[in-house]
C-alpha cells in the first residue's frame, strides 16, 4: 500500500508511522510510506493521515499503473522520455570504450546523426574473466570527455558495486547490467542518486523480478527510472537471446516506467539488428539501444553483434517513419 501522508503530517511523525507500519518512507515532494502490499485495508490512524491511499496486487508498487497511471517523464538533458512526450529515443555506442580514437568516433557518429545519448561500458561484466574487461576509470574519463567536448549524454553500465560511485559521478544516465540486476549494493546507491538510471533486465529473471528489482532504487527515492529489455534465455541457441517483445507489452500495460530496448544483445548478430530496431519501435517504444563500432571485427567485447557506422546510419534514417506510423518520434 503507497500512502501519500497530508501536509499536517511531520516529518518527525512520518519517521514515527514509517515504524510503525513496517514501511519506507519517500519524500519526492510528498510525504510518502510504502508499506507491503499485503497490506490492503488501512486502519483509522492511517485514514486519518493520509490524503490518498493507493492499494496495489503486488510488491510492483511505485512502479504500478495502480499507483501512477501515466507513464512517468525522465529528462536525459536537453530530450525527454515518457510522460505524453511520445518520443523515442536513439541511444548508440560501442560495446566498450576501447581507445580514445574509437571512442571519439562514435561519438562524432553521434553529432553527425542527431543521436544525443553515447553508450559505451567502461567496466564490463564479461562471461569469462579472460577476455577485455574495461578500460574502467580510464574509459569514465573519455566519455567524460566525449560529453564535454561534443555535448553528448553519457550512458555507461556499472558492474558492481566497487566503482559504483566512480559510475554514477562520471555518467549521465547510469546502466545496470543484465548480470548485475540483483546487486542490491548497486541498486541501493543508484536509489540514492537522482540521475536516471536504466535497469537492464536479468536474463534469467521474470518481469515481476524485473520490475521488483526497479522498486529498490524507486523506493530508495530515485525516480528517474528507465526499463531495458535485452533478450532473455530460451529454449532457443540460434540467436543469443529471445527478445521478449510479449513482455514489453506487459511493461507498458501494467508498469508507469518508459521502456528501452536493446536488440543488439538479444540477437547476438548485426545481421537481425536493423529488423528487429524496426520491430522495436514500431511497439511504440521510449528507447532503443544499439551497439556500433567503427570497425566491429576487430571489437574487443561483443564483436559480432555491433553494427558498422554506415549500417547504424542506414537503420537510423529508416526508423522515423516506422515511429511516426505509431505516433511517436525519433529523438
Ligand atoms: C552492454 O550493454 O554492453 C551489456 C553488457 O549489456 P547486458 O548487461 O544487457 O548484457
Ligand atoms: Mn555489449
């Protein structure tokens, strides 16, 4: 249960009642408990201090339609996410931030297309501790520096909780990994910041996983937050992943949170990338995440899934029409 409590309610009193009702207390503007949602009925003492009460089915509580029924907005400096603003927005990068040249690329790719938000991981969570693991600080400071020189936002993921201050001071809009959706050290400090912050679901995980895991930097006062579907683990090899379009629609229809989506890892291949970006945003989509690389061959982490610059340009100047077609736009 979300109560908003009425302005006579101090934040003393509200400290007290938070105990007393086992709860969280929020202040995003409005003194707020979040109580378990076992908790269906309210009793007098509760009724008597608040000034709505929301009654959800689940733990998927500020997330929930049954909470907020429009979307919520996210500003990623200077464009806009979610609200009415039906935009969506292209969010294009390398893998890994390998060199300064490589970087600076992309980044130029960026400006030259329009494309605000650069992506790019500078810890990586690889598969096998074998293989390139980041550039880490070394690689914050060039995407510090992309932004600064070229007026970018800065996407880059945090892998765990060790350098999750170095992330959240260096990036923009700060990622969290399919691998690290559980790390509760991560998500506790991303609720504590106020930048944006895009949770990649877990491959293995349920959406009600998913969205649970979205409550913790929520409820830790952070609303800036984004969803990622990014493919899940199937029955299927020939692909990477499957990426769950039938629970993209579960997110828009049950969830106020605006939705990216990133074909890149749920395929695995350049070649499915375009048609499926395609497939993407023609759900009406708040986002959508594609690997590039200046020269994906010689790519030091997911090789065969990033697409060369002149494939990102043909994608990128093929997607306004399919967005308009559902009303939304390229931004
Ligand atoms: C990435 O964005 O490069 C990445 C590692 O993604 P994911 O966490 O979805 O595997
Ligand atoms: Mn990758």
């Amino acid at each position: 249960m979300i109560i908003h409590l009425n302005k006579e309610v101090t934040q003393k009193q509200a400290e007290d009642l938070a105990v007393k009702y086992q709860s969280i207390l929020l202040n995003n503007g409005k003194l707020t408990l979040v109580t378990t949602s076992k908790l269906k009925v309210a009793d007098d003492a509760l009724k008597a201090v608040a000034d709505e009460i929301f009654v959800t089915d689940t733990d998927i509580q500020l997330a929930s339609k049954q909470y907020l029924k429009t979307k919520r907005q996210v500003n990623l400096g200077g464009v806009t996410i979610g609200g009415s603003t039906h935009n969506t927005i292209a969010i294009t990068g390398p893998c890994s931030v390998e060199s300064e040249e490589q970087i600076e690329s992309a980044a130029k790719l960026c400006v030259e297309l329009g494309v605000k938000v650069l992506r790019a991981g500078a810890f990586k969570p690889r598969t096998s501790p074998y293989t390139f693991q980041g550039l880490g600080l070394e690689g914050l400071k060039l995407l510090a520096k992309m932004r600064d020189k070229y007026g970018l936002q800065i996407i880059t993921e945090v892998r765990d909780s060790t350098h999750a201050d170095d992330v959240i001071e260096y990036a923009d809009i700060i990622q969290i990994g399919a691998k690290s959706m559980y790390d509760h050290g991560i998500l506790r400090k991303c609720g504590a910041s106020k930048k944006p912050v895009l949770l990649k679901r877990g491959f293995g995980t349920t959406l009600q996983e998913f969205v649970q895991a979205a409550e913790f930097i929520l409820s830790g006062g952070n609303p800036n937050v984004i969803l990622c579907e990014r493919g899940i683990r199937t029955f299927e090899t020939k692909t990477r992943f499957t990426l769950d379009l039938c629970g993209v629609a579960w997110l828009k229809e049950y969830t106020n949170l605006p939705v990216i989506l990133d074909p890149s890892h749920a395929i695995g291949y350049a070649y499915g990338v375009p048609d499926l970006s395609r497939a993407c945003v023609a759900m009406g989509i708040d986002g959508l995440l594609i690997e590039s690389h200046p020269n994906p061959k010689v790519a030091m982490s997911d090789a065969d899934q990033q697409l060369n610059f002149d494939e990102f340009r043909a994608l990128h100047s093929s997607l306004q029409k399919v967005a308009e077609a559902v009303g939304y736009s390229i931004v």
